[in-house]
C-alpha cells in the first residue's frame, strides 16, 4: 500500500472565496491525504496531533498530521489474532471512535471476526481495540462483554429446550473452537424421500423443488445446516450426501437432476439407509451435530423392508428429530398410512399432511421454522448475539465508558453494549426482545452529559420502517420517532455541547434518506431541556436543486472555527451532483452556533467543483482537525471522499464595529431652511473596534471603505466633496480615519434627520493567506444620524389630528356600476407640528382608485394601497388639509357581501406612530339589468255554442331580457292554474329542457334555474266545457335571484298572460224571416196603392206630353 501526501500552496484569490459563499474557509485544499482503498475517507474522526482514517478494507487505521504522512497507529493492526487460543483472522474495520483531553488521547477500533463456537451456529462480531496514548490497552471481545447476559439466557432455556440447546448453551461462554477451517458441528437435515411408482412425473418434480426451496430458505439463515436426500422405491439411494453441501449451486442442481425410481414404497428400509450411510463420519457426518429427518411420501409402505419399529429403535437413531410429510389420499385415506407415518414423526405435531404434491407449499413455512428453531436463530440463545455485529459502532463517552452496537442482536432488533470504566459489569441496552424486527438499533452511538449525570444515544434507522433514536439512562429508556418511512431517521448522531461549558445542549440526528423529490435528506434537531430532547422548530437541508443529495450523511461538531465562542457544525451531502462534472461529487455545508443555538441558514458550501477537484462522495466523513506544529486554536476542517482526505484551514474571524463622530449634533432651528446664510461645515471621523481575533503587531488589514451622505435623499442636504470610496490600513496601533469635512447647504426637508451611511469591506489580497475574514453574521454597514431641531412646546412633539370628520359618500356599492365610492377627510392638527404626517388607506380588490385630491398621493396597485403625504414635511399646528379620495368598482363579479376601507392616520415625530385609525365598511352586490316579459299564443279562442269539444292547442313564452352579466341563477317559476272545472288542461311539452315540472292540488309549475338569459316556452292542449261567454286561461311567471349578492335596479319580476275564451250563442229564426217578407210585400202594395190615388203616375205623363209638343 502507498500513501502520497499532495501539498498546495495555500495561495488563493480571496474574490474566488466570496464568490462560492465562502465564509472562514479557504476552498483551496491545504493537504490531500490519499490511499489506493477506496473506502479510505468514509470515516474520519479527530486525534490530538491530526486526524485518524481508518482504512476499513485492510484493518488499518491511521493518524495523518499535516506536514507528515499518515502513519499507522500501533494495537490497531493485525494480520492474524489470537481469540482465546484460536488463530483467526480479522475482517473489515466497522467502526471507530475517540476521545480527547489534556492529559491523554484514547482511541476504540472495532474489527468484525468470523468465529464459531461448539454446540452452535457461526458467529459475527467485533474485536475491538482500546488504545490509549498511541498504545494498546486491551483487546475486547464484545462477545465476551454479553457472555454473562447469554448465560444466564441459556440457564433459563435449560428446562425447556432439548439436549442440543442445553450442551449449546453450556459451551456459549467456552472456548472458542475456531479458525477459518475449523467448522462447527452445525445441523444435518436428511430428506428420506418417496420414489414409487404411485408418483406422477409432475408430482414428483413438485417434491423436488419443495426440498430445493427449504433449502434455500434454510441457509439463508443457518450457516452451519447440512442437507442429504435418499430416495427410496425399487431401490434405495443417496442423492446427494452431506460433503456436498459446500457450493450450493451445485447441490441444488443435483437436486433438480434427480430421477424418479419407482415400483415400491420401501420406506424403514430408506430410514436404516440414512442412519447406516448418511449419518456416518465417512460420508461428511459429524458426531455433535443436531440431526433431523424429514420422510416425504404418498402411501403406505409396501414390499419386502426392514421393520419399522426396529429401525426407530436403533441406537442410531437417538436424538434424530425426525418429521414426516404425507401426501394425497394413499395416505389421508388410509388409518394405517396416518399410524406409520405419525409412528416414524414421533409425534402427531411433526406429523404434516397436504392433499397433494402441490400443496407442499403451504407447509414449507412450518418446516423451515422446525429447521431454524433446532439452530435456536428464533428463540434459541445463540442467535439472539450470534450474528450481533458487536461493535458495528462505538462510543467513547466523556467519563471512559465505551458503548458497542450491536445491530444484528435478537433478529436484528439490535441494541447497544454498556461497558462501564472500571467495571466488570456489563450491560445491554436494548428496547424489549419484542422490537420489530430489522430496526438495527445500534446502527449509531452517542452519550450526552448533563452535569454528573450520562445519557446513552443510538439510532435505530428501521425501527417502525421510520427510524428512531433510544435515549438510555442506564434504568430507563425515551423515544424519539422519525416522521418519514424509508429517511434513515437515526443513522447518524451528533451531540453537541454549543456553549463548551461541558453539558451537551443539542442533538442532531441525520435522516439522510428522507425524500421528497428524490433522496434530499435533512437534519433535525433537538435541544434538550432539563433532561428531555425538544424538537426544534426548523431543520437543516441544503440546496434544493440537489434532489439525491443525502444531506445529512455526516454529522461533525467542528469546534468553534468563527472565534464567537460557540461551536460550529459540518453536514455532509456525498451524493450532490457537480455542477460542472459527469461524476457525483458531494459537498458539505457549515452551520455556525451562537447564544441562541443554530444558525439556521448555513454559512458556507464546499464542494470539488470549488476548487477544481474531481472526488467521489466528497463529504462521506468531516472533521475538525489540528496541526500539531502549531497551537491548538488554529482549525483546519478534513473532508472524506472515496480514497482521499482533503484538508482545508480556516481563516481567523475578526468583528470590526465602527463609531462614526460627527462635531454637528443637532440642526438648530435658526438653521434650518435654503437661505444661504444656514450653509456650514462639519468633521465626520470613523474609528474601528475590533471585538474578535484583534490585529496584533506587524499584521495589517486593508479595509475598504464607502460613505454615501443623506443617503435616500436626491437633494443632498449635506454634501462630501471627497472620494465617496477610500482605502484604510487597519493596524494595532491605527484604528481611525483621518477626519473628512462636509458641507451643510440648508435644507427643504427640516425633519428627517440626515444620514450619513457607510459600508466596509476587506480588500481582497493578490497572494497569501488573508490575515482575517469578517463575520459573516455581523453587519458591515452603519449610519449615522444627525437630527434637525423640533419645534414643540414639549421634549416629545404630540400633534392632534383626527379622523372623525371623514365618511362614506354611499353605504352601498354595485359592481357593474359607473358609482363612485367617495371619501373625504376634514383634517385639522391642533396639537404640535407634525412631521412626515401620512394618510395610508388599504382598500379591498373589489375597488379601483378614480381621483385623488389634497395630498401628494400614491396608488400601489399591488398592496390595494393608498399613501397619501399630507403637507409634507411639516404638518403644521392649526392647519388644515381636505383630502377627497373616490374609487371605481371594478368590473368583475365580487362574492363579498360587505367590503371595508381602513384609513391609517401616522407621524413621525417620534418616530412612526399611529395618531388615528378609522375603517369604514359598506355593502357590496353585483348588478343585474333584467325584464321579464310573456305572450301567449293564441291569446283568444272562440267557440260557438254546440260545437263539439276539441283539444286547443296552447302556448304560453316568456322572455329575459336585458344582461346577466355576472352569471347570477336566475329561477322563473311559471304557475298555470289548472281550472278543473270549466278546462281540461295538460303540459305537453316546455322549455328549456333542463327545467322541471311539478304540480299541486290546483297548479301546475314550471321550475326553471338559469344563468343564460333563454326563452321559457310551454306548450299544452285544453279542453273547454265552459257556461258562461267570458273566460280566461292564465299563466303567471315570478322572478327569483340572490338579492345579498346581485342587485337589479327597476326590475319586474311578475308576468302574467291570459288567453281570452268566448262562447257565440246560435238563435233559429225561420219564422220572423217569411213573416217579414210577407209585411214587407204588404206594405209594398199599400204605398203603391196610395201613391196611385194620389196622382202621383197620372202627373208624370201629363208632363212628359208637354214636354215633346215643345
């Protein structure tokens, strides 16, 4: 293995560093420490002169300083150990830990170890170093550290498990009888299984893959479990033996290749066969081993065969648990069949039977329980630390005490081991040996200390499928439960003590894991408070954009690098994507503590691409780290990625507050105004305290410097005829500016005082380190103010201006409407004068502004505001001012049923307060233009007395017209009354279609809900059996809407049409015809007869003859 230490020159561009949103971290690596393993960087934690970095693939640990290459720490190396007597050889180092004070360094390195004990199943735990002052202070065995706790487990199983367990649990605390090639007796499972020609082919494939699938399913679990299989029929014969096991592939394609013998069920035959050449010493058996028989058959036995009693009885055959699996009808249908079968089981409850071969499945589950319960992995003592993982983490807490987890106890329930300084005592700290399984408790360890008291922390990251972490005290336990399946929550811990007085303040618990987008992750955090955790109300994330960034993955308590006396803490995100490069990169972020706890805003953000570097899972690791050659408060900060350390110097944080003087206090009245008689001169000095890591001799600090004066102001009252941006030397013994001179040149605003403001900066240097950084958190602006004189009758200026005189022009509005909404303020100041006197009136949407009158007003349309500036600057005592404002309702429906106006009345005399406040409220409804009006068709209809009855057909419409703007439900109920006396009358048809139809006693109605302004046509037939000559058929419609929310102005919301019935009367008049005709030729007659006495003919000749002798 070759170690390279990369050494760069600590030479940057300080503008490079601000603009990654560098903070006291030089992104330029200082040291890379590097290692052909790959695993090399995933854990990183602090030693007295640098850092160890275990390398988890050869065992190695190291302690890398800068300046030197890494070395390895000695007592924590070893190719091959010695475990009570046995040579074995160490596995990957999983987990390491220290802790550091004055007077010595201790280190505790955990190796996993192979081992296997007699009388049980293989075992998987750690070998842990404890290293003291770079020496080796022991070896422990965290198997050892349990055996008392096994012991007593297996002293109370005694009386209930069989001969195998109880010698098992004898031997836990024994030697071990282990190396890589010195195996444990383990378990022999011998299938005997039926061949007979009663067996179809298929079936026969069945039993097959039901033995190759409890095989499977048994050494997935039981590493020491051996299987062989005879086949009995015409013959009987080994399948397979129990040498070959080793590779299971193998082994379960000789299984799958075996073929079918057939003829008879010579079952005690097969039995003696595996007692005389299974389970013997020759062919792979072992005399400790727990032995099991499983017979798997289909009837009863048949042909010429050993006695079955007899080969039950053999010596052999002592201690073999044997079962037996029945198949099919030859066996359930048959009593003898079920008497062997249970007599060769031994008892009825190992006695399985299925209706046939493909039912096998649903036992499969209860032999592989009988299987794994003989190895004692469910109940049994061996499993519940066999395959523990002692040591998985580890823990040095502050009083000596070590804690291992152990994630793999009671079916991976897991737990923590308690090893106390100076004592013998051991304890386990789990939930209960009912915990779900898998939750992996142990998975991170931790200690918290509160005065003279400890508390023990560890997470289990599966616990209820949300994580958890367990807060022990030694007797009693509390819980803190994850919010997210899946997130992690608990994989890893950070105990924080912010203050550094020796009590930890905080708890942060990673869950890297937690998704919202992708696999973002997060940190929470706890404070504890008289003994108990407390959620804080935040959590830290990094960058949004990042989705599978696994923030959270590391956890540091950096110390305090910012020089504020708080410690800072360093997250890790391995999985964020560079910006610039293919490969993922990783980052971390720097989170710096204060009085109040954590920042949470992250300072600083580094990643590879910060510095040109191309790393892997770059902030797997963090920690704090010192260089030995110099003293301990310089901070160096060591990141982990795959195969490298890189290492990066803080720079010391310094906090400049600056105290500006100014020879002008206060702008008397007589000089305030334009005249150029008020113009003066004035100094204006700046000095630099420095409140944190002051410049000490021969160190300079270049500050940039920028004053603006009256600033927010275009006409400058006071005026800086110099260079507005300079350039100051910051020694030990020069903290001021030289001083400046500025101009007074009067003023139009007499009240708001002028300020001068000023930022500073440090001048970013060309080469070198920088001497300091500026706190990232203290501000780098200040302002200095210089007050104008008031004129008051009191030291506080109280004008007295009221709202009172102001009102609404109308209490109600309608949207749709040309209205206007109209205000007007009366205002009068009969108190002092009143500076920058603002009228501010907030307003609802529903509301346009139309015109403004009397002040200096503003509409900010997008907070519904008003800003009115009355007399500015000086509202003056006894004036008055007539404000008007008016609005428009806006042209878009409103659902409110009431709107409000506030008017805020505010000064500034004494700073921004408020002098009166008034609201004002009013209705509000949307407008509807709407007429209703009806025809019915025909509007009269005749019938001649006698004529016969028939149908008429009818048709009553009604119309809206006008606009329904804001889409208001318009109901038009149309009542006809039905007249059941004098007409027969039947609704055929109406629309709209979507109306509805329902009637009463006396009625029909048409129910009609529209938004759209539609016909309502109704047609109907009527038969007419009236008496009298005049009658009517009418129809009424009513109109109905939302009168709180729209409102119709002059509307007619009742029409009624009739249609008109009149009855012709028929009268016989024969006779008065002839008897006139008869009078009127008798009277023809007479007048002839008289007109003839008279002469009247004879005179008419008379003059005719005269006129033709003429």
């Amino acid at each position: 293995m070759e170690y390279h230490i990369k050494m760069f020159a600590a030479v940057l561009l300080m503008t490079g560093i601000y603009s990654t949103a560098g903070f006291n971290i030089l992104t330029t690596p200082v040291y890379n420490f590097t290692n052909n393993d790959k695993l090399f960087g995933q854990t990183i934690i602090k030693s007295q002169n640098g850092v160890f970095v275990p390398s988890p693939t050869n065992g190695k640990v190291f302690e890398c300083t800068l300046g030197k290459a890494c070395s390895t720490v000695k007592g924590t190396y070893h190719t091959e150990l010695s475990v009570k007597g046995k040579k074995v050889t160490p596995r990957p180092i999983t987990s390491i830990s220290s802790i550091l004070n004055e007077e010595e360094e201790q280190l505790l390195v955990c190796n996993q170890i192979r081992t296997k004990k007699k009388g049980s199943s293989e075992n998987f735990n750690g070998l842990c170093a404890h290293v003291l002052n770079q020496k080796e202070e022991e070896k422990i065995y965290p198997a050892d550290l349990v055996s008392e706790q096994l012991n007593r487990i297996a002293v109370d199983d005694t009386s209930k498990t069989s001969s195998r367990k109880r010698r098992q649990a004898e031997q836990n605390g024994g030697d071990v009888d282990e190396g890589e090639d010195d195996e444990d007796s383990g378990t022999e499972i011998a299938f005997v299984l039926d061949g007979s020609g009663s067996i179809e082919p298929e079936d026969f494939t069945r039993a097959k893959d039901f033995m190759s699938n409890v095989m499977k399913k048994v050494w997935a679990s039981c590493f020491t479990c051996n299987f062989a299989i005879v086949q009995f029929g015409s013959d009987i014969r080994t399948e397979l033996s129990l040498k070959e096991n080793d590779n299971v592939a193998k082994a379960l394609d000789k299984v799958k290749s075996i073929t079918q013998i057939g003829e008879r069920t010579k079952t005690a035959s097969a039995l003696y066969h595996v007692l005389t050449e299974v389970f013997v010493p020759e062919n792979g058996s072992k005399k400790e081993a727990s032995k099991m028989i499983i017979v798997l058959s289909d009837g009863e036995m048949q042909g010429k065969q050993r006695n079955l009693t007899e080969v039950l009885n053999m010596k052999e055959m002592e201690g073999v648990l044997r079962f037996a699996i029945g198949v099919g009808d030859g066996i359930l249908g048959s009593p003898k069949a079920i008497k062997e079968m249970t007599q060769i089981a031994g008892d009825a409850k190992r006695f399985f039977n299925v209706s046939n071969y493909a039912a096998l499945e649903t036992i499969l589950s209860n032999i592989e329980k009988s299987i794994i319960n003989l190895e004692g992995i469910n109940k049994g003592v061996g499993f519940q630390f066999e395959l523990a993982e002692a040591g998985f983490s580890s823990h040095l807490t502050h009083e000596g005490s070590m804690l291992f987890g152990a994630v793999g106890a009671y079916d991976w329930s897991g737990g923590i081991i308690l090893k106390r300084k100076e004592e013998k005592t051991v304890k386990f700290l789990n939930a209960t040996k009912e915990e779900p399984r898998f939750s992996y408790l142990g998975y991170s360890v931790a200690s918290v200390h509160i005065g003279t008291e400890t508390l023990y922390i560890s997470g289990a990251p599966r616990y209820n499928l949300t994580g958890a972490v367990f807060i022990f005290d030694g007797t009693n336990q509390d819980l803190i439960e994850g919010d997210q399946v899946g997130s992690y929550f608990g994989s890893v811990l950070c105990a924080l003590d912010i203050d550094n007085k020796q009590d930890t303040d905080y708890l942060l618990v990673g869950a890297p894991h937690y998704h919202e987008k992708g696999e973002e992750g997060k940190v929470l955090v706890y404070k504890l408070h008289q003994g108990k955790f407390e959620k804080e109300g935040y959590v830290l994330r990094g960058l949004g954009k990042y989705i599978y960034a696994r923030f959270g993955s590391a956890i540091a308590d950096i110390g305090d690098i910012d020089g504020n006396k708080y410690s800072d803490v360093a997250v890790g995100a391995p999985l964020e994507a560079a910006d610039d490069l293919t490969d993922i990169s990783g980052s971390i972020y720097i989170y710096n503590g204060f009085k109040d706890g954590l920042k949470q805003q992250f300072s600083q953000r580094i990643a590879p691409s910060d510095f040109g570097m191309k790393l892997v899972h770059f902030g797997q690791a963090v920690s704090a780290m010192y260089d030995a050659r110099k003293n301990k408060k310089e901070i160096f900060i060591s990141v982990g990625s795959d195969g490298v350390v890189t290492v990066f110097k803080t720079v010391p944080v310094i906090i400049l507050e600056p105290q500006i003087t100014v020879s002008l206090t206060e702008i008397s009245l007589a000089q305030q105004g334009k005249d150029k008689s008020n113009e003066f001169q004035t100094t204006f000095k700046i000095c630099f305290n420095e409140q944190r890591n002051k410049i000490i001799s021969g160190e300079t600090l270049n500050i940039e410097c920028q004053i603006d004066t009256d600033s927010d102001k275009e006409e400058k009252r006071l005026i800086d005829n110099q260079e507005k941006k300079f350039t100051f030397k910051l020694t030990n013994e020069q903290t001021c500016l030289k001083p400046r001179y500025l101009e007074y040149v009067g003023c139009y605003d007499c009240f708001t005082p002028i300020k001068i403001k000023g930022h500073f900066t440090l001048v970013p240097v060309s080469d070198g380190i920088p001497v300091r950084v500026l706190d990232a958190f203290t501000p780098t602006e200040f302002i200095k103010e210089i007050p104008f004189e008031k004129e008051c009758k009191e030291l506080n200026c109280k004008s007295a201006i009221s709202l009172a005189n102001s009102t609404l022009s109308t209490n109600l509005i309608i949207i749709g409407s040309s209205e206007t909404l109209t205000i007007t303020f009366e205002l009068l100041n009969s108190g002092d004068n009143s500076y920058m006197t603002t009228l501010t009136l907030s307003y609802p949407e529903i509301l346009q502004s139309k015109k403004n009158e009397g002040g200096q007003c503003e509409v900010k349309k997008d907070e519904l505001q008003i800003v009115c500036k009355l007399l500015h600057p000086v509202f003056r005592r006894d004036a008055q001012n007539k404000v008007t404002i008016a609005w428009q309702p806006i042209d878009k429906k409103s659902d409110l049923s009431n709107g409000k106006i506030t008017a805020v009345l505010t000064g500034g005399n004494n700073g921004t307060e408020e002098l009166d406040s008034k609201s004002y409220v009013f209705g509000v409804k949307n407008a509807l233009e709407l007429q209703l009006t009806g025809t019915a068709s025909p509007n009269i209809i005749t019938i001649e007395e006698g004529e016969k009855t028939l149908p008429k057909e009818l048709q009553f419409s009604f119309k809206l017209l006008g606009e329904n703007k804001y889409k208001a439900k318009i109901n038009v109920t149309v009542t006809i009354p039905k007249q059941k006396q004098k007409t027969e009358l039947t609704i055929t048809s109406f629309e709209p279609k979507n109306c509805a139809e329902f009637d009463d006693k006396d009625n029909y109605h048409i129910d009609c809900t529209l938004t759209d302004l539609q016909n309502i046509n109704i047609k109907a037939t009527a038969l007419i059996h009236i008496e009298d000559t005049h009658e009517k058929i009418s129809a009424t419609a009513e109109l109905n809407f939302d009168e709180n929310v729209f409102y119709g102005k002059d509307i007619r919301k009742t029409e009624k049409v009739e249609v008109a019935i009149k009855k012709l009367m028929v009268v016989k008049s024969t006779a008065p015809i002839i008897g006139g005709s008869i009078g009127g030729f008798v009277l023809l007659i007479i007048i002839i007869i008289i007109l003839v006495k008279c002469g009247f003919f004879r005179r008419r000749r008379r003059m005719e003859r005269t006129a033709s002798t003429h």
